[in-house]
C-alpha cells in the first residue's frame, strides 16, 4: 500500500467525566482510532483544576501514536478493541463502586481531542442512551491553537466538557 494520500498526523485523547471522576486516556491508530493495549489512562477528581485537567489533556495526547496499518495490523483487529474497552469500563467500574454500566453511564459526558496542524480540537458529545453517544454540531467544538500552556488546554477541555449534552 502506498503511503501517498495519507491523513495527517494526529494525536488524539478520550476524555470521560462523571459525578465521581474524570477520566483521560491516549488513543492510537490511523483513520480508525483506538486505545492502547497498555491501559493507560490518567484519572482526576472531578473538581481537578484546569492546570491538572490540562497536564492530563497534553500527556494523553503526548502518548498517542500515529499508526500506519500495515505495519501494525494487530493493533485494528475488533476483538482487540473490544477488549481495551471492556477493560476500561471494568476498571471505572470497580474503581468508583459502580455496581452496574447503567449507574456508571447514567450522568457520563465524553469528549474526544485531536491535535494536529497546529491546533487542538475538542469535540464535546450528546449522551443519547447509556453507554452511546452521538455528535454535536460543529459550533460546539472547542478549538485552540497547539500549546504546552496546561491552564489554557485545561481550560479548553472544561468549556468542551460543559458544552456535552
């Protein structure tokens, strides 16, 4: 496969935010994205500042890899993604004393980051059963240019994340 047409890179970060935490994690992959089999995942108290959120945000995304499928074609397999998700929602879950996924999705926001050509973008989502989400419209995306500043990515991903339905 010829790697003319590619996408541009992309580094990108899942973050989740409920009554009991928040949650940011690095995502891999090419046009597809995915977590990582390692697990990594930072957690915050839900009262974090944006100084912290911000930390969070920029490691996230400083730990997400640009992957070109043919070199690893494992890491797009469904039943790995599968897993890694499933491993997340087992760790929240015993983590904060969720006893079901309901309890654990009922009051969840989401938001995914993406950093490329010189900014990041944060796209807040709608909760529209537990456990699914759909896509806001595109004036709800909040957009900075790229930054090391943590308050100023902190601040981003709180608006973004106020911004969830």
């Amino acid at each position: 496969m010829s790697r003319t047409g590619i996408l541009p890179s992309r580094q990108c970060a899942d973050i989740h935010r409920t009554e009991r935490f928040i949650s940011v994690e690095p995502l891999s992959g090419y046009s597809l994205i995915a977590r990582e089999d390692d697990g990594y995942v930072i957690y915050l108290a839900p009262d974090a500042s944006d100084a912290e959120l911000g930390r969070a945000l920029l490691d996230a995304l400083g730990r997400s890899r640009f992957i070109w499928p043919p070199d690893e074609p494992e890491f797009f397999k469904a039943e790995r993604y599968m897993r890694c998700y499933r491993d997340w929602q087992q760790d929240i879950m015993s983590r904060y004393g969720y006893r079901t996924k309901r309890e654990a999705y009922k009051s969840m926001e989401w938001c995914r980051a993406k950093r490329s050509e010189g900014r990041t973008s944060i796209y807040p989502h709608k909760r529209d059963k537990p456990e699914y989400w759909t896509d806001l419209p595109p004036d709800r995306t909040v957009v900075i240019p790229e930054t090391a500043d943590a308050a100023m990515a902190g601040a981003a991903l709180r608006l973004a994340l106020d911004r969830c339905e």
